[in-house]
DNA sequence: ACCACAACCTGGCCGC
DNA sequence: TGCGGCCAGGTTGTGG
C-alpha cells in the first residue's frame, strides 16, 4: 500500500483509539513478519506492555510503548493494520494478531506477507537511516536543491531514496513530477532552480491532499477500520495510460524505469533538458 | 557510486 | 475453463 499519506491516516485513526490500552496477547500466523525479536520474545516483551503515543516515520508507524518499548510495523505493498474487536468477523490474510484489553485487537493482514514489525528499544535501529520528513523543518528547498545537485540518477530515483527523503513511494513520485512538470528520467543534477522549486512545493502539495483525501485505494490498501481513501479519484497520472492528460489532454504514457511503472504526459513533462 | 534486476509473496487480469 | 505471462502503493541484496 502505503506511502506517507496512507500510513499517515492509519496512524492518526488508531492513535485515539489505542492510546492507553495494553496488549494482552500476540500470535504470528508468519513468523517472518517478525522481524525481530524471534516471536517467543517479541510475546514475552510485548505482553503487559501499554501503549504510550503513535507516531509515524517515513512509511513506519511506531508506537511507543511502557518499560522504553517501541512497537514499529511497516506495511509494505499489501499490508492493513485493522482495528477490530475479536468477536468481528475474521479479516482474509491476517498473519499477526496483537490483542488489546477489553477484547480489542490490531489485526495485521498482508496477501503478499511483505510487511514486517519490530519490538526495539531504539527506533533509531530501524529508521535512523530516512532522509528528512517532507513536513519537517528540515526539509527545505536547500535541502532538496543540494541532494539533487549531488546526484546523477533519474529524479524518479532520487524521490523514491528513503534516505534522501521519507515517505514518498511510486504513487506520489509520480504524481509529483507531473505537478512539477518534470520528465521522470531527468537527471537529478540536471534541474534549474525553478524546477528544483516547483518540485519542493509538489511534494508537499500532492502530499497533503494524500492525506486529506485518506490516502489512495487502488488494490489493497484501507484504512484502520478496512475503509478506502480517496486520493484515487485525484491522481491525474498515476495508472492512467491512455487517458487524457488533466492538463493538455495528450494521452498519459506508460514506461518502466528502475523497474517500475512510471506514468507521465509526454507534453508537460519533456524529456529535454 | 551508480545502475539493473532478482527476491520476497499472492492474486487479478488479459490473451490465447 | 485452463494456462502462461504480466502486473502490483516496498525494500534489500547481488552483480556488473
């Protein structure tokens, strides 16, 4: 599923209604989505512990927990983390239930077993190497015009490195680049300083109406409560080939970069540089 | 340091 | 209906 805004609206939606409970039980249908610890300990740390706050980073939810626990899921492709009670009828794909007091449980259901959690003492372990969250205050366009200045990979690449920047994933990189009416193969290095502020303020724009439209249901992913976003209704190039661009009415075209579907007008976004 | 590509998984869809 | 091939919101590791 998910990117920032998906997660974003899954951990907003949970926070209300899990702060303050504590987990009674945990059971992995995968043992691998056990990332680490192995499941016997991930149990026996887990078990007793309350949850404190929820916060996100990049596409990692994290809650802190009692005892300096801190509980991380990433969702990966497919992954839901669905607020239930165990009386309601069972989720299809659900391969790690944690159960909360007074019959509550987060389910975590993933058809591609991709997503992963893990019980750490320091987040910092598993999302200490992200780049800057786009809202931050350390997301500038100096920020942004120096990494791209250093780099000569695809400006697609560059917006899907974690590293450089948290959170945007195929969906809004290309979104992205046709507000900023950049072509997704453009070198990084090779972007004048308008396209380099064009593109500052699409990130945080299509990333906000992410978030305000509850993320993009295209396949699997809903929120906390199983519900579809909206975004979906918004995207002006993301998986429409074919269809006329919003802009200038040219067929959207489809290419594969970094093996990845990548989706532009071929008129708003040209290749030349 | 930079690709491209396979791997991890399962299911939906399209064409023959 | 069946089967093969391709596609899928992510990340990581390998090899050139």
């Amino acid at each position: 599923m998910p990117e920032l805004p998906e997660v974003e609206t899954v951990k907003n939606d949970l926070l209300p209604l899990v702060q303050g409970r504590t987990f009674t039980d945990v059971a992995f249908f995968w043992p691998k989505a056990a990332q680490t610890p192995n499941p016997e300990e991930f149990k026996r740390r887990l078990v007793g512990r309350a949850i404190l706050d929820i916060t996100r980073r990049g596409k990692y939810i994290i809650f802190r927990l009692t005892d300096g626990e801190f509980l991380l899921v990433h969702l990966r492709m497919t992954g839901q983390l669905l607020f239930r009670k165990g009386t309601d009828t069972p989720d299809r794909y659900t391969h790690t239930v944690l159960k909360l007091d007074e019959g509550h449980e987060l389910r975590f259901a993933d058809l591609r077993k991709f997503g992963a959690l893990w019980l750490v003492r320091d987040p910092e372990e598993v999302v200490g190497d992200l780049g800057p969250e786009p809202f931050s205050e350390e997301f500038t366009p100096e920020y942004l015009a120096n990494g791209m200045a250093r780099r000569s990979s695809p400006i697609k690449a560059a917006l899907l490195d974690q590293n450089f920047i948290a959170g945007i994933g195929n969906i809004y990189a290309d979104e992205t680049l046709f507000e900023a009416r950049i072509h997704p193969a453009r070198k990084a290095n090779s972007l004048s300083q308008d396209e380099t502020n064009r593109l500052y303020n699409a990130i945080k724009s299509v990333l906000t109406r992410g978030i305000a439209n509850r993320g993009t249901s295209l396949q699997d992913y809903t929120d906390a409560f199983g519900r579809e976003g909206h975004n979906q209704e918004q995207l002006r190039v993301f998986r429409r080939k074919g269809l006329p661009c919003p802009n200038c009415g040219t067929p959207i075209v489809r290419a594969t970069q970094g093996g990845r579907g990548t989706f532009f007008c071929p008129v708003d976004q040209p290749l030349e540089e």
